[in-house]
C-alpha cells in the first residue's frame, strides 16, 4: 500500500508527474511540427492580408508623407499645417497664421511634385479639391502675404470650413474617420460626427440591403435544399447518386458560364419572358424586369449557393436512423409530429452549418450581382471593389471590408450563443 | 411453461405473404395465431423474415398478400401510429436530442395525457426498470444495458396491450444479457402483456418465451412450447436449429407399432420414432440429443438396439463431459455425460457400444 499523501513516483523513484511529462513532450513536439507548414501557411495567406486591411482602414499617409517611387525616401509633408492643427482647438477659424502654414506647405508639395497625393486624400471626404491643391501648387512660390487672401484669390474655395476640418482629420496617419464614412457618418466643422448629407448617404442602405437579401438568399436554399437533402438521404443508392450529381453540376460549371446563363434566361428578352408571352400569361409589352435588379441578384445567388445548402444537410440527414421516425410512429405520433419533433431536431445542426456558410458566402459575394444586380440589386462587395479599382480610396475599402468581417464575426457569436458550435456539423 | 391466458385469438396472420421486390417472397404462406398475454418467440436465422413479419405488424411494411388481425379488427389499413402497438427496436431508438424522462413523455404527450398524470406514469415505468435515477440524463450518458431498459420502458409507458421487440438484446454482453432476459419475461407476467419477439438466439428463446415460432425461408418450421420443440422437432431443420443435434442418415425399413426400423447407411439397424416418415424405402435424417446417448449397458433397456463406436476426443467442461465419437461413418457424434462422481471417462481410442431409447431418437425428413 502506498501512502495516499506522497506523490506517486516511477519504480526507480522519480515523481511520475514529470516522468509523464517527458514522455508526452515528445509526441507534443512531433505534432507541433506536423501542423507547422498549416500554421505558417494560414499566417501568410490570412492573417497577415487581413491584419494588413484592418491597419489600412486606419492608417493613410497621404497627407502626411511622401515616399519617392525611385529611390525609396520618405519625406513628411503639410507639417505646417499639422503643427497649427495640433496648436488649435477643432472648430477654431483659420487665421492668417494657418494660411501661411498652408502656403509653406504648398511650397514643399510643389518640389517634392507630390500635391496630387495630398489633393487625392482630402478628395475622398470633399469631392473636387484635388484639383483646388494641384491649382494652388502650381503658383505657390510666387504667393504673397497675406496669405489668406492670396489663397482665397486663387480659390474661395479654400475658405471653406469642411475643407479645413478634411485637412485636420488627414494630417494625422491614424485617423478613424474612414470608418464614419463607410457608416455615412463625418465631422463636421466643429470636429462633432453628423450624417453626411442624404444624396450621400449609400453604404448604410447597402449594408442592410446585403443583410437583408443575404438572409433571404440564406432562407430560399434553406426551403429549397430541405427536401432535396432529404431525398438524397432516403433514396436507395442508385437514384440518390444521379440526384447528387444533379446537385453538384453546378459545382462543375464555371461561374461565370452559370451566371450568364441565368442571363439568358432572365432578361426581358430572355427565355422566361419569352415563354410567358408565348403562353399569352403576360403581355408583349409588360414583360416581367427580372434582370438588373434584385431579382435578378436574389435567383441567381440562391440557384449557385444551393449546393453549401445541400451538402451540410444531406452529410447530417444521412446520419439520422431511420429508426427514430419508426419508434416515434410506434409510439403513437402521426407523421407530421414526428418530423416535427424527432426528425426535424436531430437536422438542425445540418441547417445552422448549411445557413452560416451560405449567409457567410452571400454577404461577400461579387461576380453574380455585379453581373446581374443592376443599380439595384448590387451589394456591399461591388461597393468594395468598386473602391479598391477605380476610385482608389483603399482606405475606405478596407474600412468596409472590415465592418464586414465584423457583422459576420458577430453573427458567428449569436450563433454560437444560439445553438452552440459544437453543433456545427459541416461534413 | 405454459400458456397464460385465455385462447382467443389476439394477433393473428391468416396467410400472410410478403414480398419486396415482386420476384422472391419473403414471407411464404404465414398463418399464426396467438392468444392474448402470450409471450410469442420468433427465431430463425438471419434473414428469414422475422423482422419483416415484426414490421408488418407494427405497421411500417405492407403485406403484399393475406391478412394480419389484431383483436379480431383487421389492422392491414390503419396506420402505425393508430394500432396502438409498444415497440423495442433493436438499436432501441431512443430519441438522442431528448432526455430520457422526455423520450418517456413523447408517447403521453401525443395521447394528450395531463401533467401530472404523465410525471406519474413516467416515474412508475422508470422505477419498473430501476432506471428512476436517470430520467435527467440524454441516451448517449447511459450504458448499452441502461439504454435498453429506458427502450422498454418507453415502449410500456403508455400501457400497450401488445410489444413487438426485435432482437433488444443483441448488443449486449453474455451476462446482461441473461439479467434482461430474466426482467423482461418477469415484467411481461406481471403486466399481463402480449409480447411478439425476435431473436435469433435460441437459448434466449428457449428460456423466455410461452412459444417459440421457428422460421427458415420465410416459413415457419415449427411453432410449440420450448420442450416440446427441443424433445420433439418437427424437422431436421428445427432438429438441427435448436439445440445441440447429432444425425445419422438412413433408409426406412419399416414402420410398425410406432417404431420405424432404419438402416443406417453402414449397414447397422436402429429403431426410430417415425415423424415425418411413414413408409419403407424413405430416405431419413435420424436425429438424437447428446445428452439421451447412454453407453453404459445397465442403464440401456434390455432388447434396445446398439450401436459400435470409437471414442475420438474427451472435452472436460467442468459441469459436463462432452465426449466426440465416430459412429456408422459420422465422426462428429457428440455425447454429453454429467460430472458425477461414478461417471466414466472415456479414453480418445476406446471401442465402446451406445444406444437409446427408440422414443429419443427420431426420424425426421432426408
Ligand atoms: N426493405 C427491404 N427491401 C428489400 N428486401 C428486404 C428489405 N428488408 C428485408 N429484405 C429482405 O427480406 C429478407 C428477410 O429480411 P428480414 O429483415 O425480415 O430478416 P430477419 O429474419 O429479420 O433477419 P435478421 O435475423 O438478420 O434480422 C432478407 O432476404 C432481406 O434481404
Ligand atoms: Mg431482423
């Protein structure tokens, strides 16, 4: 018998804690080592891009630094003016002193050739003062005090509060204000965040347009997968093998070819129109606009979505007995009870795992309404790209990008608060 | 045992066919009846249609052809959740996202019985299987043995006068098993229900059951009391099934005064009793149970016929002897003996003579 008090040890007396420890070590390292080429993998191709985009959203030099394409110099610009903003309260009039800081740092602008920079970033919160900065560059050495009238001459323009207020918030690199904007919020003279003004107000209502439509995109595969996933589960092999490949043809079909085909078929012109008339259900002259709009978006995302939908599903149904269905009729419930209370439950975490990656998939997705969305029916990512490709303002973008990752990140949280990750049940 | 209740028919399959897939049947021709409060076996082995029978019964299979009665009502168009039948699936089936004490609820609630009544006779039912302490729990947290008490209890709850189970019993172990065994023929006298089971285990049969129906091929072989089907086969192929069988073949010689004299195919004479053999020049399958072997002389009738054989292995097996003999050609004659303390045992080598009385040795079709 040993006495309970004293450790345990090995038989020639080390304690058997650390013996156990050492002889795990070993195992532990190798694993290590297994994962390690993921782990690195996983760093580079995605934490790092998405760490980069989350500090882009917050951090923007181009009204702060110039960084020579040749030969890699970095030199700060519009010091002037940053050291007057620092010295000045938000709100406060721009006096002469502000103007000459202004005027000096046109100066520098103009050899270091970079006021497109600077005009580019106070353009992304007031459009047209990208030209107002080149303008004044070009004349700036032969600007005389008083400066203030010297500008003003050149652009009255350059009075204006907001413009100032755009420059305040620019001349530091961190700014949050591209997040105001991707929630049409900014500051407005006084330095206090207000609603920009309703003709500009477009990413709130995208934001929800994408929720919205991505939730019902969500809800029709969810309707229309159940009963196919169940049919694939229940039939004898032979013909749930053809209704497989029938489920996953599309998975085969580039998506553009799939995209364009419901082009086809969809537009006022297009097949279902066509058939419609032909049937004389609908008249030449009213056909029905299912293209170019959100229709159009919500039919093709549902249709190219519907396998994620099937296959989490199918993968859960295939693993509920049909047994339980049995023993509930048996004990005496009708058919519709039963699915109700035993069948219907056990699919459930086929449905949240089949729900999240289609919502998740919807939120972001690009080519399909980009192609048949319209003005309509676009969703947030067009506004993304939209930034990232022609207007440039990476910033933005990445700020947009990030309050996507965001909703969805917290939409991940309620439903594990829900229903519980455990319970995700992908394949 | 004998039968229990009063012998109105209660479940009964009146020629009975069923087939899948249109070409083979599965179900040839069955007609079964059984009285109320029986306790009825199925055994037979695998695939011979017991569980189809089961589920046509319960409702969840169709019979292609014949009609199954329950309570003298024709049951063939009502559907399963309407018969009123208590089932035990062999997997048990209890509901995994429901604890055990809702899995027992699920039959109240769709009969729309009360609260309270329906907390009472969850409790009774559970306390009935000594699984009272578990109704918080889900079926994954319980044993294979506990699982299949909370199924019985589940399929008892709501006071079925008839309980199908198919093979419950399957997954566990030797001893459990027996334990089961023991609690669900004790349950069913108390209760006073009719039970069909299945099983292909035929001491599971032997020891539970009022009557035990012995299928091959989608028929039944025989239908008798456990005694009666282990003294008295109908057949070789019940002979051969239930229990452990020695057979010697031969031809009818002839039958007389109850007693067919076959000759065995080494030429040796033996007196039979004749059950499905009637006249000479039958082929014939002799079936003896090792344990009526008798090879001590003074124990055998004076006039009995013998027979010479080898002893080819002696097996000791703590409470019995079992002892291999080669006899008219067949290597595989077995012999049981008791361990009594005058027992003889017999050296692998050793010429002995065997005989039997001629009512234990029967001679079944070829
Ligand atoms: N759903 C079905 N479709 C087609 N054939 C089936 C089906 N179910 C059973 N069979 C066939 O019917 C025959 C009898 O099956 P059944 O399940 O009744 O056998 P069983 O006696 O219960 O066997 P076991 O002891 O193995 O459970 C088998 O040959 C089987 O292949
Ligand atoms: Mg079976």
């Amino acid at each position: 018998m040993t006495d309970i008090a004293q450790p345990l040890t090995t038989a020639d007396g080390k304690p058997l804690k650390g013996a156990l420890m050492r002889a795990q070590a070993r195992a532990r390292r190798r694993a290590f080592l297994l994962v390690l080429p993921l782990l690195a993998f996983i760093l580079i191709t995605f934490v790092f891009p998405i760490g980069q985009m989350l500090y882009k959203s917050v951090y923007n030099e181009g009204f702060t630094w110039q960084e020579d394409v040749t030969t890699g110099d970095r030199t700060p610009i519009m010091t002037n003016l940053a050291a007057w903003f620092d010295a000045n309260p938000p709100g406060t009039e721009p006096n002469e002193e502000a103007y000459a800081a202004l005027a000096a740092d046109l100066v520098v602008l103009r050899e270091l050739k970079a006021p497109g920079q600077a005009g580019t970033r106070i353009n992304y919160e007031l459009s047209g003062s990208r030209s107002m900065f080149t303008k004044a560059a070009r004349s700036a050495n032969k600007l005389e005090p008083p400066y203030k009238e010297a500008l003003l001459d050149l652009d009255k323009d350059w009075g204006n509060p907001d413009l100032w207020q755009a420059m305040r918030g620019a001349s530091s690199s961190y700014t949050l204000n591209f997040y105001l904007a991707a929630i049409d919020r900014e500051r407005d003279a006084d330095g206090s965040i207000v609603m920009v003004p309703e003709n500009r107000q477009v990413y709130v209502k995208l934001f929800t347009r994408t929720l919205t439509l991505s939730l019902l995109i969500t809800f029709l595969t969810f309707v229309l997968a159940y009963p196919i996933a169940h049919l694939l589960a229940t039939l004898p092999l032979r013909h749930s093998n053809l209704l497989m490949i029938l489920v996953l043809l599309p998975f085969w079909t580039s998506l553009l070819v799939r995209t364009t085909s419901w082009m086809v078929l969809l537009q006022s012109q297009g097949v279902v129109n066509d058939a419609l008339v032909g049937m004389g259900l609908l008249g030449d002259d009213n056909r029905l606009q299912m293209m170019y709009n959100r229709t159009g978006t919500v039919i093709a995302m549902t249709h190219i979505l519907l396998p994620f939908m099937v296959l989490p599903l199918y993968s859960v149904m295939r693993m509920i007995n049909p047994s339980y269905v049995r023993a509930a009729r048996s004990l005496g419930a009708t058919s519709w009870t039963a699915f109700r209370r035993i069948y219907f439950p056990q699919t459930v975490p086929g449905i949240g795992a089949g729900a999240l990656l289609v919502f998740i998939l919807a939120v972001g997705y690009y080519i399909t309404p980009a192609l048949v969305g319209g003005a309509d029916g676009q969703l947030i990512s067009n506004l993304i790209a939209f930034h990232m490709q022609k207007s440039l303002n990476w910033s933005l973008a990445a700020a947009l990008a990030a309050l996507l990752l965001g909703g969805v990140l917290l939409l991940y949280w309620l439903y594990d608060k829900l229903v519980g990750i455990d319970n995700l049940k992908l394949g | 045992m004998t039968t229990r209740a009063s012998n109105d028919a209660f479940v009964e399959f009146e020629r009975v066919q069923k087939s899948y897939d249109g070409e083979t049947l599965v179900v040839k021709d069955l007609n079964l009846t059984m009285p109320k409060g029986q306790f009825l076996t199925m055994l037979g082995p695998s695939g011979s249609g017991k569980t189809t029978c089961l589920m046509m019964l319960a409702g969840f299979e169709t019979a292609t052809h014949g009609e199954i009665k329950l309570d003298g009502r024709p049951i063939n168009n009502i559907p399963p959740h309407k018969r009123g039948i208590g089932m035990v699936f062999q997997n048990y089936a209890l509901f995994p996202h429901m604890t055990i004490a809702e899995n027992l609820a699920f039959p109240l609630e769709v009969r729309k019985i009360g609260k309270s009544d329906r907390e009472e006779k969850i409790k009774r039912a559970l306390d009935m299987v000594e699984m009272g302490r578990f109704g918080g729990r889900r079926p994954a947290q319980l044993s294979g043995g506990q699982q299949q008490r909370v199924a019985l209890a589940r399929a008892l709850v709501f006071e079925p006068e008839l309980v199908l189970m198919d093979e419950p019993l399957g997954a566990l172990d030797k001893q459990l098993r027996e334990k089961m065994q023991f609690e669900i023929t004790r349950l069913a006298h108390d209760l006073g229900i009719t039970v069909v089971y299945v099983t292909h285990d035929q001491t599971e049969a032997l020891t539970m059951s009022d009557r035990v129906a012995v299928f091959n091929d989608g028929v039944i072989q025989q239908l008798a009391p456990p005694d009666e089907l282990y003294e008295q086969p109908a057949n070789s192929f019940v002979a051969q099934f239930i229990g452990e069988n020695n057979t010697l073949e031969g031809e009818v010689m002839e039958v007389r005064d109850g007693i067919a004299v076959v000759r065995l195919d080494d030429g040796e004479l033996i007196d039979c009793k004749p059950v499905n053999v009637s006249k000479p020049g039958e082929r014939t399958r002799v079936s003896i149970r090792p344990e009526r072997v008798e090879f001590n002389k003074s124990r055998l009738k004076p006039g009995a016929h013998t027979l010479k054989a080898e002893v080819m292995e002696f097996i000791y097996m703590g409470d019995i002897f079992r002892t291999r003999l080669k006899v008219a050609g067949n290597d595989e004659f077995i012999i049981k003996t008791r361990n009594a303390p005058d027992q003889v045992r017999l050296e692998p080598g050793a010429q002995i003579e065997i005989g039997w009385l001629p009512e234990d040795c029967r001679a079944l079709d070829a």
